[in-house]
C-alpha cells in the first residue's frame, strides 16, 4: 500500500497531525486539509486513493463533500469521521455513499486497519467495474460511458483499449502490446490501427481532442493514459 494516497479532510488541527504522522509511518502519501473547501478541490484535482473525512467542518461540510465526491469520482473511497454517536448520522453518510464510519474518539490502529481493508476491496474491483476521471465515467460492467454528463458510445474494442491503458495508468504503453493485449496478433492489425482507434477516443472522451489531457502519444512508441 505504500503506494497509496490518502487524503485527510480535518478542522482538528492535533487529530490532522496525528492522523498524517501516523499514515505517513504507515508508508501511505498523505495530502491534508482543513475546510470543506479546500478539502473537496484537493479530492477533485489529485489522483487520491482514498478520503479520510470529517463531517464537522467549517465552509461545506462532510455530508455535502461525500455527495459531490460520489457523483465525480464514484470509485474513490471515503471514511467518514464524527464527533457524534447518533444512528441518523451516521445512516445519512452511508447513505450519500461513505464505505465507512469511525466515531471520535476512534482507535488509530483501527481506522488504519480499515483503511488497509477498503483499499484491498477497492483494488480487486476498481480495474473491472467502474472508473472515472475528469468529467468521464466508464462502467465496464454495463458498457457505458459518459462524458460532460452526456452519454457517449464506445464500441466493445474502444472500452477494452481503456480498460488496458487504465490498468497500466501513468506507463507508456507499446502499441504493439495494445495490439497483442486487445486485438490479438492472429487478427494481424497494424499499428496504425492503434492510433486511429485513439483519435476517435480522444474526440469522445477528451474536453480538446487536439489537445488531449489524459490519452498521450510518445512518438514511436505509443501511448500513456493519465488520469
């Protein structure tokens, strides 16, 4: 997991230190905020890997961070933190899609143990169900796909050739291995193949196909999916 990064929303400027202190000698990255505010910009603009967030907290609160996070970034997950023991809290942040609750004043070994066990069960299934960045959102169990909020079509080939670039997110991938991996080499494709196949995507899924964000070409090699 060392990998991973975490990010703590927080107004409690001890429990923000200590829960960064005790992450970091975990080996996690860890990003910290203190308001609502600049709690839900720093989800939306990095690529974390998990929100350790409290409901308490000056500007939006954490009701109101867990819903915007869950409609942009359905697969990232959040643990939810809270001074208050009552039921109809924490049934309202399970409802707005929080995979978990721990009650101040909360056991650090076991907040970081079920943050090791959301990890693990995000890890097996986020590669094969759902994945979102920028403003798209693919679901590879329905096959569908949207952009800016609007459905877009992607044929059986497109959604296979970003499940492989996704699953080797941030590598240059060969386009020889898009072409073994997707197509299979009995097909007897041509790499020029590969690179109209990333045009159209791009024209689908990026805000500026001319200019694209996430699907980038290294000349004579191939391509790197960032998220």
């Amino acid at each position: 997991m060392a990998d991973k990064a975490i990010l703590v929303i927080e107004d409690d400027a001890a429990i923000l230190r200590g829960l960064q202190d005790n992450l970091l000698f975990e080996g996690y990255r860890v990003l910290t905020a203190a308001d609502g505010e600049s709690g839900l910009r720093a989800a939306l603009e990095n690529d974390v890997d998990l929100v350790v967030l409290d409901i308490m907290l000056p500007g939006k609160n954490g009701y109101d961070i867990c819903r915007t996070l869950k409609q942009t970034k359905p697969e990232l997950p959040v643990v939810m933190l809270t001074a208050r023991g009552q039921e109809i809290d924490i049934i309202s942040g399970l409802d707005l899609g929080a995979d978990d609750y721990i009650t101040k004043p909360f056991s650090v070994p076991q907040l970081l143990a079920r943050i090791r066990a959301i990890l693990r069960r995000y890890c097996k299934s986020r590669e094969l169900a759902r994945y979102a960045f920028g403003d798209v959102l693919l679901d590879f169990v329905k096959c569908e796909a949207q952009a800016a909020g609007q459905s877009v079509h992607l044929s059986a080939r497109e959604f296979a050739i970003m499940k492989y670039l996704i699953g080797r997110a941030g590598e240059v991938v060969h386009r020889h291995d898009l072409l073994d991996e997707v197509w299979g080499y009995e097909n007897f494709p041509t790499t020029r193949t590969v690179d109209t196949y990333i045009s159209e995507l791009r024209k689908k899924l990026e805000p500026d196909p001319a200019h694209p964000r996430h699907l980038l070409s290294f000349r004579s090699i191939g391509y790197k999916f960032v998220p």
